[in-house]
C-alpha cells in the first residue's frame, strides 16, 4: 500500500495571513 500524500497548496503558507499564519499553515499540511 502506498502512503497517503497531500497535494501541494495552490498558495503559499503565508497567503492566509493575518487569519492563519505561515507556521500554523505548515504544521497543519506538512
């Protein structure tokens, strides 16, 4: 069986910001 891997964000990390920092972002998809 094949891990699971996540698609890349059509957007940088940082692009939420100020709602959802870069670090939050990264923890959450990487």
């Amino acid at each position: 069986m094949k891990p699971f891997e996540l698609a890349p964000l059509p957007y940088a990390y940082d692009y939420l910001e100020p709602v959802i920092d870069a670090e939050t972002m990264k923890l959450h998809h990487d």
